[in-house]
C-alpha cells in the first residue's frame, strides 16, 4: 500500500520508525510545513518525492492512504480533506481542538465509507492493552486512574528542540489520552466532570497547569489527572491504575506492579511499541474493510468529554 506522510517532525518520525517494520506499506510523499525540513526528512529516509501541498501529496500516484501528525490545528481540515479525496486516514490525537470540528470530521468519515482513526496510541500501548485484558475478564477492577503528564515547555519548541509553527494545549491535546484511555477501560461515559487550570503563559497564552477529575457512570471508578507544562524533572506521562486486585503502573510501552516488579508483556501482542501496533491497526482495518478500534466515530465521545471539562473551567 502506498501511503503519504504528512509531518515532519518529532511524531512523524516516530510513525515512519514503526512503518519500517511494517510489511507491504510504502510511504511515497512526504508533506511538511518548513520546506528545508521536509526535504531533509524525505532525503533521510528515502521517500521519494515531497512538497508543502498535502492536495499533491494524495493525488501521487497509487496513494490509498494518509498518516498526518500536523499541527493540532490542521487536523480536523486536513482529515477532513484526505477523506474527500477518496483516502483511508489516520490522524494524531486529537482529531480537533474543538467540538465542532470533531463533529463535522466524523460526519464527513460516516458518509464517507473509509478507514477513518485517531492515533489513541494508549489503546494499543502493550501495558495498557495487559490491563484492559484483565478488565474485559474480570480479574481486575478498575478503582482510580491516577495520571500524571508533565513536561517543562515554558517555550513554543518540538520534542526536537525546534520552534513550533503552533502552540500546544493540555487541555484538548494532554488530556485527550487519559480522557480517551479511562473511558475505553471503563466502558463507561464519565457521569461527573471536575476541571480547573492554573495561570495562562503570557506569551504562549495557555494555561501551564490543570487538574482535571473523572467518575465513571456506573463502576464509580475515578480518574485523577494532573498536567504541567511547568515540571523540571522526569518527563512524560504516568498513569497508576489503582484496582480491586492490584496496583499497576505504566508509562508508555512498560508496566510494573504496585511494589516496582516488572511485568512481563511479551505475549501481549506482536510488538512492544505502541505506535507500530496502532499502525497496523490502520492498515488492517483498510483491509478486512471494517470500522478500526480508535476509529474517529469512537473518538468522538472523548472529545465531547473534553468539551465538558472545558466548560467546567470557563
């Protein structure tokens, strides 16, 4: 299958590594924003043409299929762009920094019959998919999530070190993870939303700080989430699942249990790497010609959470 590209930065390149060891899929157009870096990446990793013109790089010959990890802006538009151009795609999280554009997307996907799927990477995270598989058969319950995503970006720079076109958000790109990831192991619609953000940067004009608080409708499970922009320290993302029959941590790709002893993921699925499992979950939705696990219509219902959330803090 050929596919186009669309990003050239730190996720983008995360997305070509996985695609690597994927079989049968070729990337054949590389769209960027900044034309050196494009033309860098594309040199780099051998993809053969590239241009700051997402419309020319679908309408390559033989392209059935986009990956676009573009500025969070861009997503909603850009999904939206490659469906009617008759192509199978796979946006990063979020679909939308809004409501609105999230509805309208997953209209255009519905009447579309494509592959249409957000990169919910914590769906296919081997750690995370350990304890949603002891959930679907009842050997743990989920009492309370407990997250904690911190970053120190007290500048617009990428994970690359590299001035960002776009500025981030924790609300409608941070969250969206853990809101997205508590909802999927529980099953459940949160019933109850708590929000509440710290100072807005007075130059980046977000906020650096935010707790946010979950309760699922019927277990009563909990989610308890804080964000920073603002942490010096380990970066990243932690989540505690804290259960009826255990405590297990995970960050990424690993898990351990509640007293810091590994656990062994190695029959958990064909890869450790979350990306590359959530890729081939693209590719094989397109074809066995069914509706993906993190499809845009299942997204949705996160985003109308986060919709929630943000009216909570206004």
């Amino acid at each position: 299958m050929k596919i186009c590209m669309a990003g050239e930065g730190a996720i983008a390149r995360k997305h070509l590594n996985a695609l690597d060891r994927i079989e049968g899929v070729e990337v054949v157009s590389l769209v960027g924003g900044v034309a050196a870096d494009t033309e860098e990446l594309a040199t780099e990793r051998g993809i053969p043409h590239w241009t700051l013109d997402l419309a020319e790089g679908l309408s390559q010959p033989g392209v059935e299929a986009a990956i676009l990890t573009t500025p969070t802006q861009l997503h909603a538009s850009q999904a939206i762009q490659t469906l009617e151009a008759g192509k199978h795609v796979l946006v990063e999280i979020p679909m939308a920094d809004n409501l609105a554009d999230s509805e309208r997307l997953a209209e255009v996907a519905a009447r579309s019959g494509l592959v249409a799927m957000v990169c919910h990477t914590r769906r296919f995270n081997p750690s995370h998919q350990w304890v949603h598989n002891r959930i679907l058969v009842g050997e743990l319950k989920l009492q309370h999530l407990v997250v904690e995503t911190f970053f120190f970006r007290r500048q617009n720079m990428n994970a690359l070190g590299k001035p960002r076109s776009w500025t981030d958000h924790l609300l409608w790109h941070h969250s969206c993870h853990t809101v997205d990831l508590f909802q999927y192991q529980t099953g459940e619609i949160p019933s109850h939303v708590t929000a509440l953000e710290g100072p807005h940067h007075p130059e980046l004009g977000i906020a650096m700080d935010m707790s946010i608080g979950l309760k699922a409708a019927d277990s009563g499970a909990l989610c308890t989430l804080a964000l920073s922009f603002n942490n010096e320290g380990p970066l990243g993302t932690f989540f505690r699942y804290i259960c009826d029959n255990g405590t297990y941590i995970a960050r990424y790709d690993d898990l351990i249990d509640g007293n810091d002893n590994p656990v062994d993921l190695s029959g958990v699925a064909i890869s450790n790497d979350g990306i590359e499992l959530q890729d081939r979950e693209f590719f094989s939705a397109i074809a066995e010609g069914r509706e993906p696990n993190a499809s845009v219509q299942q997204a949705l219902e996160t985003m109308r959470t986060i919709d929630r959330l943000e009216k909570v803090m206004k």
